[in-house]
C-alpha cells in the first residue's frame, strides 16, 4: 500500500472498458455500522479540540463561522452539505475566480500551494489535515464514509466525463487511494480517477483497515510526529 504518484503508472491500470461494479450488500451493512460507532467515539472524544480550534480561528478572523459548510456531491450525485473547519479568509469564494489562472492541477479540480487566501490558523490547522476533521459529522449521518473517494464540488461534477462519474457509485469518504499519496496534488487528474476506480473494483473491509491505518501514519510522518 505504499503508493506514491511515480509508481501509479507502475500499476495495473484498472480501464474504463473493464470496469466492473458489484454490489455489496453485506460490505455496505458493516461498513455503516463501523462509521455510526467510531464517528460517534471520536465525536466524544474531539468535543473539546474542536471547540479549541474554533476558538483560535475566530480569534484570526470573526467575519465568518469558524466552520465552513459547502455543499458537495455523494453517491449517485446526491447534493450533501460537507463541513470543515475554516481555514481560509472570509471571502474566499469571491477570490477565487481572480486565482483561477495560477491552478496547479489538471482536470476540473482547482489546488494551488500557497494559497494566499489561507489564514495563519488555517496553514496549521491545514499541514495536520484538522480542517477535515469535522466531516466525521458526515460520517455519522450517512453523508459520507471514513474511506471512499473524497466528495467532489457540483461544478467539477458537472466537468467529470463519463468515466469520472463512476466514483460517485460509492459513498464518498475522509480518506482514500489518492490521499495517501505523497505529493498527491502532483498526481494527474486522470490518475486520480484510476485510484477511485480501482477503490471501487476492489474495495472491502480488508482495504478500508488499511487505508485507516495509512492514513494515520502519513499524518503523524506528515507532522512530524
């Protein structure tokens, strides 16, 4: 499971032709039941860090809710409201038509390094992915999973060829293939897609146990820890 973006080309590309979905009803069942008990765990436990972290953001900026709330695409194209901790300026969405041209990705998904709209708070919180933390709300109410492909904006969805619309068959989730690839913005969009795809050919509760724990440890190795 050590992926990195040189050695996604090195693997057996799953293509769009023999791109099989199954249903897996059994797998879905525990996998539910897994996200209700750990997302409500960790929600008793994070309780106090969250308020901590809301705190310092509204210390930063009070213009806007220390959470973000968007809204982004589930399974079978469903509209959901996603929800982050805000780690950028209050008025990011308006800037981000002038930030348009220094876009470091392919495809229709929009990254750059340094963000200038990226509050001080927002580059800590951001470096240990603790914005993300609050879509374990997600996870209890069914929204999203703890691992699935990571849910896209209505605007990309509406850019996704056929082929890309396959990853919107599962859950989305928290973590993923591409999430634990180092340097993963460096990844293609196309490739992207092709880790998505192979998550969904091949996913069981197998992977997810370990995608949890790859993720874990990129992290604490990300911070240093």
């Amino acid at each position: 499971m050590n992926i990195t973006a040189e050695k996604i080309h090195e693997q057996q590309d799953i293509d769009v032709s023999s791109f099989e979905y199954k249903e897996k009803p059994v797998f879905d069942i525990v996998k539910r039941l897994f996200d209700i008990v750990v997302s409500s765990i960790c929600i008793l436990i994070l309780a106090i860090p969250f308020l901590i972290v809301s705190v310092c953001i509204l210390i930063e900026d009070r213009k806007a809710s220390p959470i973000f709330v968007q809204e982004r695409v589930g399974k079978n194209g469903k509209i959901f409201k996603i929800y982050k901790f805000r780690s950028m300026c209050a008025d990011a969405e308006k800037k981000l038509a002038e930030l348009q041209e220094l876009n470091e990705m392919d495809g229709p998904v929009f990254k750059i390094e340094n963000d200038p709209r990226i509050t001080k708070v927002g580059k800590v919180i951001r470096a240990s992915n603790i914005d993300e933390l609050p879509q374990i709300f997600n996870i209890f109410l069914g929204n999203m999973s703890f691992v699935g492909p990571r849910p896209a904006l209505p605007k990309e969805v509406e850019q996704y060829r056929p082929s890309d619309k396959l990853r919107l068959l599962v859950v989305p989730g928290l973590t993923c293939y591409w999430q634990v690839v180092k340097n993963r913005n460096s990844v293609s969009f196309d490739d992207w897609m092709k880790l998505d795809r192979k998550y969904i050919m091949e996913r069981n509760a197998w992977i997810d146990i370990k995608l949890i724990f790859k993720t874990f440890f990129f992290l604490f190795k990300k911070s240093g820890c």
